[in-house]
C-alpha cells in the first residue's frame, strides 16, 4: 500500500476478501483471510527462529556428536548453503507447481528433517539433516509472501496482514536465541530441533485447510537459470560464511568468490535468452526496484550483527546465563511489536518511503547506542543500559520492514511475484551471512573482544545506514496495487 492506496477497507470487513476476478491468482477459497494469514505469519515464524535457535546449543552439541571446532560451523552454515542456494530456483518451481503445493512440500520435509536432526547419533547425521531442513525452508519460503499477496486485498487489510509478517521476520530471530536457551538449558539441545514438529505439522494441517488452491502459470523450465542461481548463492554464502574463519584471502574463500562472480555472469546471459527466466532482469533493472531490494541486503546485516555481538556482551562480558541473555532481548521484541502496530496506522497518511526511512534511522541509532554501552561495558554495568538501546532497535526495526518489503512486493509485476518473494528472502539470507563475516572480521581487527567490541557495533550501524541511503534516496512511492491481483 502506498500514499495513493485506498484506506477503505473491502466491503465484506477485514477477514473477508473480495472474490476474485477471472484470471486472478486464487481460484478456490478456502477458510477465512484471518486463518490464512495466521497459518502463513506462523509458517515464517518457524523458518526464523530455525536461524537463531540452534546458535544458544551449539556448545552441547559439540560436546555430545564430538564436532571439531571448525566442524562445528557446518551446523549452521549448512542449513544457510541450503536456503540460500535455492531460494531463487524455489520461486520458480512454487509459481509452476502452485504456491501452496510449494509450502506444503517444504513445510513436510523441514519437520521431518527437523526429527532427524533431534535424532541425530553423529555430527554427519546433524550436518545432513540440517542441509536438509535448509531445502525444506527455501521450498515454502517464497511461497508465504506470494501467498500473502494473494490472499489479501489492497489497503489496511493487506497492510496489517504485512505488519504480522514482518514481527515474524523481525521477532523471530530473539525469539530463537531465547527459546533456544531455555530449551537447551531444561530439556537439552535435542529440542531445539524437535520443536519445530509440534509448530510444523498444525502449520501443514493449517495450510491445507485453510489456504487457496493457486493456478499454475505453465512455462518452460529454465535449466541453466536455476543451476546458475543456485551455484551462484551456494558460492556467495559459503563465501561469507567461511571468511571469518579462514581469512578473506584464503584460497577456498577467494576461489568460492571467482565462482559467484563467473555464475552470476552465466544466470545473467541465461536470463537474457530464456523466455521465462528464475530471476527476471527487466525486473531487476528498473532502479527503483533496485534500491529496496539492495536495501533487504544491508538490513538484515545489521540486524543479524546486532543480536550475535549484544549476545557476546551480555555472556562473556557481562556473564549472563543463556536464558537471562535471551531475557535481556525481549525489550528488542516488545519495541518491534509496538511500532509494528502502529505502521499499518500510519503508511496511507505518511507512505512507505516515510516510514521506512524513519525506522532505518531507528536501527542506525539503537545500533550507535548500543555501541557506546559496549565501549564502556565491565561485570558493574546496569542490565539497564542494554536494555534500552535494544527497545529503540525493535522499534526501529518494526517501521522498517513492512514498508521495505511493501515496495519491493508492490513494483513486482504479476508475473514476477514469485521471483520478487524469493530474491527479497534470499537476500536477506545473504545479507545476514555477509553481515557476520565482514563485523566479525573487523572484531579481529579491532583487538577482540575485550577491545574492539565497541568499534565492531559501530561498525554494524554502517548496514542500516547504507539501507537509508539505498530505500530513502531511489524508493519512489508506487501506484496502488491493482485489485485484479489479489
């Protein structure tokens, strides 16, 4: 929804979407637009705290499946490779095969994945399985926003549906950290994969029940699109995941770079060539599609750099438990659910550009702040001062997303929504990865922990700020959605 948008709400109310028209995404109704969206914010919610989740039980998992300390990485790293490499290949199948055949699909094999992984007897086995919950995840991934869109019609409805997506974007993440904590802390590491059955199959019992039925769009499968796209994203992830250990001059890290760069040319001829490409360039090439999207890259970075380094602070200097550094996380929470409420309010006075542009500056600030706590932090330091720059964060972050993500679903063509949900997802999985190896490195850099703690958050608030020049300078306000689409 833009400034021009209509602040009418569809005649039948909030949770009773107009019938479509002919040629319209949905073409069979299923329960109500409420229970839809509710199946769709809770499947989201699930992948997100997927990425966190596991980082709190690392320590045990190490020492039960005997992981080396590099081995270690590969737990996380793993399911990264897998949701990044193919994310943009899982677009195109979820608009070939229906979107909800897609999320249904990938629902299914991350929890079946998921009980493996709680299973597991040996470091290979977890490995596997969480290369396998990775696929799981990027499968249905796309298919929440295309979906969303779908279901819902323009105005406050589809703004408050986004509003809900974007707390599990954004809340997810602490969530994650703490629920991993407690989990690992009472019933050991084994849950923080288990979990995800009891959430995963009333999602996939939800889906069926209440989503559409989706049409088809019937093309041509555009084999040396998806193999370049997915080389390409493995390549970028195992990049910058592997920089922070092995150096950014190390030759596997150097020779994964040549690969993304030489894929990236190769999807870009693909693309060219193909009549229905994975990742549509004409698209891509409007610049104001391209400053939102290459906001959705830096974002993430910041925000993903935030939570690893505050968790740092709150451990190993200031020796919280894992469950006291999670509680310390949730004012991060309660100050994105508070804006969260208010954004959907305020987009048809203010429009996205204003309001992502306030909520950029929001992450930048929180981010600084926190950074001036971190210079001065020691085992003396009131649990106070790290509390409220983590509620100017969460605020920050709850006027930011929904707006960004806006833009970015709005300028989509019809044809190209499922693309556009999948590259804004892949991106921020990128973003993140990328994020955490470049800070980690300026850590380093910077003399460690004891010393460069503080310099490494102020360095993180670079991510945000380039987001506010990115969305503030090349977004431009777009007509309102056309109703033919929902």
């Amino acid at each position: 929804m833009t400034r021009g948008s209509s602040p009418t709400a569809p005649a039948g109310g909030p949770d009773t979407a107009p019938a479509p028209p002919a040629g319209a995404m949905v073409s069979v109704r299923r329960g109500s637009v409420a229970s839809a969206v509710a199946v769709l914010v809770l499947t989201q919610l699930m992948f997100v705290v997927d990425t966190s989740i596991v980082h709190v039980a690392l320590p045990d998992i190490r020492r039960e499946l005997g992981f080396s300390s590099a081995g270690l990485s590969w737990v996380v790293t793993a399911y990264a490779l897998a949701f990044g490499g193919l994310i943009l290949l899982s677009g195109k199948v979820g608009s070939m095969i229906g979107p909800r055949r897609a999320l249904v699909l990938g629902v299914a094999v991350f929890v079946i994945a998921s009980v493996a992984g709680g299973l597991a007897g040996s470091a290979g086995t977890l490995v596997a399985a969480r290369t396998l919950q990775g696929a799981g995840a990027a499968l249905a991934a796309p298919s929440v926003l295309v979906l969303l869109m779908g279901i819902t019609a323009p105005g406050p409805q589809r703004s408050r549906a986004m509003a809900m997506f974007v707390l599990a974007v954004g809340a997810g993440a602490a969530l994650g950290l703490l629920a991993g904590g407690v989990l690992t802390q009472t019933l050991g590491w084994r849950w923080v994969m288990f979990v995800n059955a009891p959430i995963g199959v009333p999602v996939l019992l939800g889906a069926v029940r209440n989503l559409p039925e989706t049409e088809r769009r019937r093309t041509s499968p555009d084999v040396g699109g998806a193999a370049a796209s997915i080389l390409a994203m493995v390549a970028l992830v195992f990049a910058f995941t592997s920089a922070a250990d092995r150096g950014w001059t190390s030759p596997p890290v150097l020779a994964a770079f040549a690969v993304a760069v030489l894929s990236l040319v190769l999807l870009v001829v693909c693309e060219r060539r193909h009549p229905h490409p994975v990742m549509p360039l004409a698209f891509l090439s409007r610049m104001r599609s391209a400053g939102p999207l290459l906001s959705m890259l830096v974002v993430p970075a910041g925000q993903v750099g935030f939570l690893f380094f505050t968790t740092l602070l709150t451990q190993q200097v200031l020796g919280f438990t894992p469950v006291r550094t999670g509680l310390a996380l949730v004012p991060f929470t309660l100050g994105l659910i508070a804006t969260n409420q208010l954004t959907p309010r305020l987009l048809p006075r203010l429009g996205e550009r204003v309001i992502g542009s306030a909520g950029l500056s929001g992450l930048v600030l929180g981010i600084a702040w926190m950074a001036l706590v971190a210079a001065d932090a020691g085992p003396d330091t009131s649990i106070v001062t790290v509390l409220l720059p983590s509620v100017l964060l969460g605020a920050g972050a709850g006027a930011t997303f929904a707006p960004v993500t806006a833009v970015i679903m709005n300028q989509a063509p019809a044809e190209h929504i499922a693309a556009a949900a999948a590259l804004n997802q892949g991106l921020q999985q990128l973003g993140g990865a990328m994020g955490l190896a470049v800070l980690t490195s300026v850590l380093a850099a910077t003399g460690g922990l004891d010393r460069g703690l503080g310099t490494t958050l102020l360095a993180t608030a670079a991510f945000p700020l380039a987001g506010l020049v990115l969305f503030g300078v090349w977004a431009r306000p777009v007509p309102a959605p056309d109703t033919t689409r929902a």
